[in-house]
C-alpha cells in the first residue's frame, strides 16, 4: 500500500463515520457473522482495493455511538482534538515506558499528572495513567493491602490473617476482580446496604470499623454505574482516618465533575482520600482509553509497583526530579501513549471547555429526568445526580411490568431508533439512560421521550 492509498483510505474512514446518521444496524450474531465473512482472514492475502471494502463494511454496520439516541454506556461521543491526539499516537507508534522511546510524551505526561495531582486535592503526590477504571481500582485496593500487610510484594499473603474491604453493594464489579487477582479473594469484600439515593450507611460502616480490626480497605464510589450516586466521601475519610484504614475513591464514572465549580462538590472530602481514579474517556468525552490513578504520597509506586530487574529498558542517565520512565512504575510493560489525546483536547478545551461539557451532560439528565417525572405512564425509579437516569413504563394494564420495559429496551435497539441499557435495582428492571454525549440536546431528549411512549403504546395497543 502506498502513501496515496493509505491517506485515501483514511479520508474514506472519516468520512463514512462523520458521515453517518442513523443509529446502527441491528442484526443478531449469526447475521453478523455471516455478512462479515467475506471479509474475515483465511490465511491469504488481499489487495488494497479488498481492504477497502473490508473497512467500509465495517464503518456502515458499527454502532454509531456519535448519534444523539446512543446512551447505552458511561461513554460516547468524538472529540476532534482528542481524535487528532489517538491518530498520532497510533502513527508515531511508541511505548510511554521509557523516556527515550517517547521522550516529548514523557514530559506531557508527568506536566498534566502534575496538574491533575494539585487539581484533585493531591499535591505532593504520585500518579499515572492506568488503563481504565478496573485497573485503577486494582492498584488502590493493592496499595491498601500493602499498607495493612507491611511486607505482602515479597512474601506474599500465604500465614497471614484475612483483611477485608468495606464496599457498596452497588459498586463495580472490578473490586470482586481485583480481590481475586490479588489473593484476597471475594468474601473480602464487605457489601454495604445504600439508601434511597444509592449511598452507602456511612453508620453500618463506622460500626464494622469499631467492630473489627481486620478492615484493610474502604471505597468511597464516586459515580456508581446504574444510579450515579455519590458516597459521602468526608465521613467515610474521618471514620478512614480515626481508624487508620485506608480509603480509595472509585471516580472512574464521576471523578471528572472535578472540572465542574457547579458540581464538583460531589466529591467534597476527596484531599482526605489515600487514593482516587478517574476515567477521562467516560463524562469528559475523551476516546477510550484515558484513565488517572493518584496516590496521596509519594514513594509508593517506587515500593509496591516495582518489581524484577528492568536495567535492560530503565536507564536513568539524566538527574531530574520528574519520572524519566514511567513504565518503571507501571504494572505495564508497554504503556500505550494514551495521554496524546487528553493532551491535545485539554489544550485545546481548556478548564472552560470541560466544564462546558460536564454541565450539558448533566443539564441534559436533569432535563430528562423532569421530563419523566411530568409524564403520568414514565416512574424514576432512583434521584437523578449526575448523567443516569433510572425510569421505567408503567401502565394499569401491564402484567409484568420487568418484562415489559425490557422488552421496550429490545424493541427500540432491534429498531435501531435508540439504544439505552437496563440494569436492576433490587427486584426492579430499570430503564438506565446515560447521557454522556455533547451531541445530545433538549429536543434530542424530547425525541428520545417521544419514542419510549410511541413505542410503549405500540406495544400495548
């Protein structure tokens, strides 16, 4: 492929994608698969042309998670500079591990994780980029047991007592993975019961820790992914702290209201926190990947994150206070240069922009919100904080009302007029709609209002 080809090639892809203006194509998986054969690898070869048409095929049937009726995950949307950064990323093909092989992406990285650090509440710290929340977490929930165990890296867990992790019930489902990973296993975690708002019983938690004396870890959610809800970070921190456990702060869904002065006193109390993640591709609107992990104090990536001889890619031939290879501390080997895209977006977008963003994000949930409310068929099943909103269709004449929304939610995705999630709170269905995209709008959301009902009565007609 020459360069002619290959710049055509890449003026079709943006084409066809900015281009686009439905939804998607639903098909199930064996229709899927079958159209997409002629296209998948045998072994041979193919020319430019073929790779082509294999691309575009591609581009028309992918879900268009630019389009305003998209409001199925914690993410969506494009952002131009941020596109511009992943495309130089992927052109330049370097490794964020060593400064020599990026040495203009080391400097960027540890000025915005300087920033962030003193942004966040957590100057005279420590951070770097992770490779989404999941991993985040991990490496909270890891600095927790090495501070409750003192010498877990080298001698691992095997003799000692069993540490445990106050947790919502509600929170995500990477802190059950990383318990397992890390040897705690599951039944560490302490579930505790929330309130009408998806919060934890900051009492439930204060009597465990008076309780107990084996609580290693408790984990503040800041954005839990069905309601949004926001635990009470400075009472969890004053219980964290007269006990001497350490407190993680889960933001990889809200941490980003940080940008916000309307909303970021959601996370009040977070300067108190050991630890804190937060994901830049999910309310900021950043392609995935874009993640923060940051530590209260310094040392500990050094401590716990290092481990094995790496002198044959580590070489530290220059005197600087600032990390040359950030892959040192990294539990990656590789690190992918994801921190072009945040760059060139934050540059452009500035604390203003960002703000911009979160507040239409947050103003559009509002305004969906009311607008289930005022409808006599629509119930919010939980208080709109952030950008969910959890609702569901009811009707007098409805049997099983679980079955109904769900099969409300299929009907509009099978149509490809709309694609929202469900998700369950309790023994209720939930319709759960996440409105992260600065493409949606009020008349976007009167529309999607307009669907949910035609199709409901539609249903029942």
């Amino acid at each position: 492929m020459n360069n002619h080809e290959f710049l055509q090639i890449i003026q079709d892809i943006t084409q066809q994608i900015t281009q686009k203006t439905h939804l998607g194509d639903y098909a199930d998986y064996a229709t899927t698969k079958q159209e997409l054969l002629p296209f998948l690898p045998n072994g041979q070869a193919n020319d430019t042309a073929q790779l082509a048409q294999a691309i575009a095929h591609y581009c028309a049937h992918s879900v268009n998670t630019n389009h305003p009726q998209f409001a199925n995950q914690l993410w969506s949307g494009q952002s131009k500079p941020a596109i511009l950064g992943d495309i130089l990323a992927v052109l330049t093909n370097s490794s964020s591990a060593t400064f020599e092989t990026a040495p203009l992406a080391t400097v960027i990285e540890n000025h915005i994780m300087k920033y962030l650090l003193q942004y966040y509440g957590f100057a005279g710290g420590e951070g770097l980029m992770a490779t989404g929340g999941s991993h985040g977490n991990m490496m909270g929930m890891m600095l927790a047991r090495a501070n409750f165990y003192g010498d877990d890296k080298r001698r691992g867990l095997a003799g000692k007592h069993k540490a445990y992790t106050i947790i919502n019930t509600e929170a995500h489902y990477s802190f059950d993975k990383a318990a397992n990973i890390l040897g705690l296993g599951t039944d560490s975690l302490l579930k505790i019961a929330t309130n009408d708002h998806g919060q934890m019983d900051i009492n439930a938690v204060e009597k465990l820790c008076q309780e107990r004396n084996d609580i290693m870890m408790i984990v503040a959610t800041a954005g839990t992914t069905v309601r949004g809800a926001f635990d009470n970070i400075a009472e969890l921190a004053r219980i964290a702290q007269q006990y001497k456990i350490w407190l993680h702060v889960d933001g990889a869904w809200g941490g980003a209201v940080q940008f916000s002065p309307t909303h970021r006193h959601l996370l009040a109390g977070l300067h108190w926190a050991d630890s804190f993640c937060f994901d830049a591709h999910k309310m900021l609107g950043i392609p995935l990947i874009c993640s923060f992990f940051m530590a209260k104090n310094r040392g500990l990536f050094d401590q716990y994150f290092t481990a094995g001889d790496g002198s044959y890619i580590f070489h530290n031939d220059e005197d600087t206070q600032e990390r040359l290879n950030l892959g040192a501390n990294s539990l990656l080997c590789g690190r992918r240069v994801d921190i072009l895209k945040f760059w060139l977006d934050f540059y452009y977008y500035g604390e203003q922009g960002f703000a911009r963003r979160i507040d239409n994000c947050l103003d559009n949930a509002q305004y969906f919100a009311q607008l289930v409310q005022n409808h006599p068929n629509l119930q919010l099943q939980s208080p709109q904080i952030i950008n969910n909103v959890c609702f569901r269709y009811v009707a007098p004449q409805i049997g099983d009302v679980n079955e109904f929304n769900r099969q409300l939610r299929q009907s509009l995705y099978h149509h490809n007029q709309a694609l929202f999630n469900i998700a369950q709170l309790g023994e209720e269905l939930t319709l759960r709609l996440v409105l992260t995209s600065q493409h949606q709008t009020r008349q976007s959301c009167d529309e999607l209002l307009a669907m949910i009902i035609a199709k409901a009565k539609e249903m029942l007609a």
